[in-house]
C-alpha cells in the first residue's frame, strides 16, 4: 500500500505540472521590491513560513543553492520538536521550474540523553529529500512537493511514538499563495505511507524593502496556524482528533551582502493551541516542547 501510494503521487507530480490551463500564466503583480531579482536571478516569494519561485525571462535554466542555519530550537509543523540548539544544512538544485532539494538537521548539544534518547550531539537526526515544481497562474502562485524524510540517526525518536529506529516517511505536499497584500497562503500536506494523515496549515506573510547601509534588505513577518487530521495528530502527538496543534510567528531581516550571498537573523515564537495536544506532548516527555517557546536563528545562503 505504501508502495502503490508513493508511485500515485510520483505519477501525479511528472502530470499536474503539463496541464495547460485555458488562461495565460501573465506575470504577477509585484507588491513590493525583491532583493533576489537581481542579475536575472529567480525571484522568490514569501507565503507564510514557506517561498515560492517565480521566474522570469531572464532568470537562468540552471542555479544552485546552499544554505546552513543555527537554531536555538526546532519547530516542525508549528511545534518545538527539539528545545535545544540545532543546525541546518542543505542545498537546492533548480532547473527551469522544478527543485531538488536536500536539507539535514544536526542535534548540538547532548540533551537527548536527558530523555531516554541517547547523546544524538553532533548527528545527523533528519534528512530530507525534496523534489518540486513551482510555478504560478496570474497572481496565484503554487508549488507542488514530494517529500521523503530520513532519521538516519537510530537514537531518534518518531515524535509521540517513542520508536527507536531507522524510519522514514513520505509525503506530497501542495503549496498556494496569493500575490496580494498580506500574502495569504495555503499549505495541504498528506501522508504517503501506514499514517495516511492530512496537514493543513493557514498562513499569511508581508515583507518590507529598503536599503540599509548600502546593503539592500528585507524584512519578513509571518504568522501560521497548523491543524491536523485525526490520524495525524494520533500518530505525531497520541492525541484521535482533528485539531488544531500549533501557532508561530516569525520574523527575520534579510541583508543581500552581494548578488549571490544573503544573511538572515531571525526570531520566531511557537505557542500550542489544543490543550489535549499539549498534555500528550507533557505526558510523552521527550525533546517536543509544550509551553510557549522563542527561538532565535542566524541563516547564512549562497547563489551559484
């Protein structure tokens, strides 16, 4: 079954992107100055925590991105999944309008001793593994995402479950934001293995441009609502019930040093909303938080 799903949505992922729509895919409005269309770069919108790409003419066929970030704490789906330090690293290979991408989150400190977990410090804990295609019809603009995750550390844990072994998941994930003011997006996510959950998350973004010191800049401001699905939230949290789990709200400053290398500073708030949710995620007591928490990160990303 799991098989057969995850073949579906591959076949789904190569079809959806060539139907050709009646209406002509016109250009976006453009509500504000984009730091990244520079030099024929692919300008990149901000819907909620999330970017969709929007190309132009002159954005070139091939580019490749890296990045790697510091995190005080970890939210996944609106929820701190780990209290302490973290690092990101990953890259993004883009061709015309489709994305593959790796992303890897590295534990720092040894706080999963604390928990039961083992000493994870210095591991990898997650990887992803990414494949999108982006594009956009008049002001609406969409991405499509098929996303597997790896834990190749055996310490980790799959969240309420407390299992100790080398999982992994799936799952397809379809991504609308409106070029408007306020930016409203619409994330849908489904799982494509034994969990068959269904995640939604409701967002809403705006960003201001300006030049500082010289350097071009932009800062970002977004707020998002996560609500799951029965199945969902029983298999993450230990919780059978459609709900609502978590609300963040983020913002971060970016400085373009050149065309080609970016710096983020960033600060973010993750605060529970279910109260059945935040009792599971007490009661399961592993590296989840389930009070309001802050979270500070640094997030340096490079364009070749």
């Amino acid at each position: 079954m799991k098989r057969f799903a995850f073949l579906s949505a591959l076949i789904l992922f190569i079809v959806l992107p060539n139907i050709q729509f009646a209406k002509d895919k016109n250009t976006p409005s453009n509500y504000s100055y984009d730091p990244y269309y520079e030099n024929g770069h692919t300008k990149k919108h901000n819907y909620g925590k999330y970017r969709i790409r929007e190309r132009s003419e002159d954005s070139p066929n091939f580019s490749l991105d890296a990045w790697t970030g510091l995190y005080t704490s970890y939210l996944w789906r609106n929820v701190v999944k780990n209290n302490d330090p973290v690092n990101e690293l990953g890259f993004a290979l883009m061709a015309s309008d489709y994305t593959f991408k790796i992303n890897t989150l590295t534990d720092l400190t040894n706080y999963g001793v604390g928990v039961g977990y083992g000493d994870q410090s210095f591991e990898f804990t997650e990887i992803d593994i990414s494949l999108l295609y982006e594009n956009h019809w008049n002001d609406l603009l969409y991405s499509i995402e098929l996303k597997h995750y790896l834990f190749p550390n055996k310490f980790t844990p799959i969240l309420a479950t407390g299992r100790f072994s080398n999982e992994s998941t799936s799952e397809l994930n379809f991504l609308f934001g409106y070029n408007v003011v306020a930016s409203p997006s619409l994330l849908i996510s489904y799982d494509l293995d034994e969990i068959g959950g269904l995640y939604i998350e409701i967002g809403v973004s705006h960003s201001i441009s300006l030049e500082m010191l010289g350097y071009k800049t932009r800062a970002n401001f977004s707020g998002a609502l996560s609500i799951g699905s029965a199945e969902f939230n029983k298999y993450n949290y230990g919780v059978d019930s459609f709900a609502p789990s978590g609300l963040s709200i983020i913002a971060n400053w970016e400085w373009m040093m050149n065309s080609f290398w970016i710096v983020k500073p960033e600060i973010g708030v993750s605060v529970p909303i279910d109260a059945d949710i935040t009792d599971a995620i007490e009661a399961n007591t592993n590296v989840q938080s389930s009070a309001v928490t802050f979270y500070f990160a640094v997030k340096m990303m490079v364009t070749f």
